[in-house]
C-alpha cells in the first residue's frame, strides 16, 4: 500500500526535481548556440511546461520516472557530439547542486534539532534529486549519460551505439520488469548506494 502522506510530501521534490533539471538542458544548450529550448518556450521554470503526466506519476510511485525532453537541435552547436554531452550532463548537475545545497540547509536545520514537516520536505529534496541525478546518468539512450559516453565512443561505436536509442525505452522497462519478477532490481543496485554516499557527504547521514 502507497503512504500518500509521503506522495504528497514529495510533490515539491520531484516538480521542482524535474524542472530544473530540463530548464538546466535547454539553458546549457541555448548557452552553446542552440535556442530551440527558448524559442519553443521550454526555457522556463515553469513546471507545467516541462512535466509528462505519465513519468511524474511513475516518478511518485515507483521513484523513477521522467519530464518532456527539452528540444534540442545539434546542428546549432560549434562541436554537436562535446556540445550535446554538455548539455546533457547538465541536468543531472543541476540535481546534484540542488541536492548539495538542500543537504546543507538539513545540517543547519539537524544542527538547531528542527524536525518535522520543515526537516521532511528538505530531505526529501535530496533524496529526489539525488535520485534524478543518478537515473539519468544511466548510459542508456535517450537518458543523459547515454550523451556523454556517444561523445567518448570512437567513431566506428558511437554510430553502432546510437542505434539503441530506438529501443533505449524499451530496455528501460525491460530492466525495470526483470526486477520487479526476480525481486533483485538492477536499478536499485546501482542507485541505492549512491544515495547512501552522497546523503552522508551533503546531510552527514545517511536518509534511505
């Protein structure tokens, strides 16, 4: 059964988890020369502009999920593959500032033994884009990590490689499914202990 306090508690996390992580894309991207984001008006930190009802919802339920890609056009960057891999990278960035920040203000608030709804809310702030950070970083297409590692490929992998981004989704939700059946998730192997270390560097403890 969902604790829908906690659902509810989160919304302020993951909404504005969500868009600063593709304001921060389309930002990056119109900083490299391409202003589709912008023109398009997604260069905005207003959530509804940015949220896909079906990756929010799975983002409060199941903690992983997604917003509207930010547009972005290559073709407008001087160096397309090191621009997109930029730009990319830069909303998980934007998750982890985000994180680092709201851990601080949780030391201060854990410092003066505030609790409550004031120390929940804030938590949950690093908890969420820590974990929007860490997702998306996953090198599969179209998630951002799968930017970086395209940049990195010789020439000859990178072309072999961009051909998965047509069944990125698909492999995604294979992972997902495969441990949900088997009781051993992947994801949570791979996430889980990233959000112990970096909830212990940026709060001094850990809160999953």
């Amino acid at each position: 059964m969902f604790d829908f306090k906690s659902i509810l508690l989160s919304a302020p996390a993951i909404l504005f988890g969500l868009t600063i992580h593709e304001f921060s894309h389309g930002y990056v991207a119109w900083r490299l020369g391409d202003p589709t984001a912008k023109m398009m008006g997604r260069l905005t930190l207003n959530p509804l502009k940015h949220l896909d009802p079906i990756g929010t919802i799975a983002l409060f339920l199941f903690h992983f999920g997604w917003a509207k890609p930010v547009p972005i056009d290559p073709r407008n960057f001087r160096h397309p593959t090191r621009d997109m891999a930029i730009s990319g990278l830069a909303g998980p960035a934007a998750n982890l500032l985000t994180a680092a920040v709201t851990g601080l203000i949780l030391r201060v608030l854990i410092l003066f033994h505030v609790g409550g709804f004031v120390a929940l809310l804030t938590s949950y702030f690093v908890l969420f884009n820590l974990i929007l950070c860490f997702f998306n970083l996953i090198p599969i297409p179209p998630l951002d990590g799968s930017r970086l590692l395209y940049h990195l490929l010789p020439p000859n992998l990178a072309a072999a490689y961009g051909q998965l981004e047509r069944y990125g989704f698909l492999i995604l939700i294979g992972i997902i499914l495969v441990g949900e059946l088997t009781g051993v998730s992947l994801l949570s192997l791979y996430i889980t202990p990233l959000l112990r270390l970096f909830s212990l560097i940026f709060v001094g403890r850990m809160i999953v």
